[in-house]
C-alpha cells in the first residue's frame, strides 16, 4: 500500500485529507528518522498503525488550531523542508503564501545566523524552533 509521497516520487505530500478537514503530510515509505523527527519539530502530529507487516507512519497538522492556522502550520514546514533537501509538494488548497514567505525569510536568517560559523543544520533545532504567525 502506497501513499501520496510514494506515488508522486517526493519525500513530503501536504494535502487536505479527502471528505475531511485533516491536512496530512506523508512521507515516502522508509523515510528516514531524520525527516521524521523535523516534521515533529514543525509542529505537526506524528501518526502511525502497526499491522502484522507494515508500520505506516504520516503526520497531521494539529486538530485543535483554527482552519487557517492548519494552513498556515502547512505552509511553514515547506520551506525548512526544501533547505534540508527534501521534495515536497502542497496542494493550493491548503497552502498560504503569506505564511509561507515568512518561514522562507526565518529559514534564510537562520541560515545567515550560521553563515561562518559552521554549515546550516538539515532541520531546524530545538533552540530555534520556526517562527509562529501570531
């Protein structure tokens, strides 16, 4: 059984879950921890069910924030996973540019902030977890 991610050939598929309000983000089959644990890190909820032979593992935005913060949450997480040299699509029905260019000038002050010091880490860490929208 194959998901989004594996049948587009990316890492990281943002959609709205069909018949529902869910934004979910899958990830290729054996994505590695290190995606993983980022999109943890982003904020979005880690999911998985254990059968007798596959884990399928996926994350979803948050139930709990208001329609247009789940956008936004969405539309944050892209450009961190583009640094990290992820492919990652988003539906035009859960993306919001806005949110999106405000991560994309986090991502690159982050960037300047190490510039010099020592490469820019994959993802981000927690002392410097991604800029939130108020």
């Amino acid at each position: 059984m194959g998901n989004r991610a594996d049948d587009q050939g990316t890492d990281v598929e943002i959609y709205r879950k069909p018949l529902s309000d869910t934004i979910i983000a899958d990830t290729a089959t054996g994505s590695p921890a290190e995606l993983l644990d980022m999109l943890d890190l982003l904020g979005l909820e880690r999911k998985e069910v254990r059968t007798s032979g596959p884990v399928y593992i996926w994350h979803e935005v948050p139930a709990h924030l208001d329609p247009e913060e789940q956008k936004r949450l969405a539309s944050r997480a892209i450009p961190w996973l583009l640094i990290a040299g992820c492919k990652a699509n988003c539906t035009p029905e859960v993306f919001d540019e806005a949110a999106y260019q405000q991560a994309v000038r986090a991502v690159r002050g982050h960037q300047t902030h190490h510039i010099g010091q020592h490469p820019a880490p994959a993802a981000p860490d927690r002392a410097t977890p991604p800029r939130r929208v108020p």
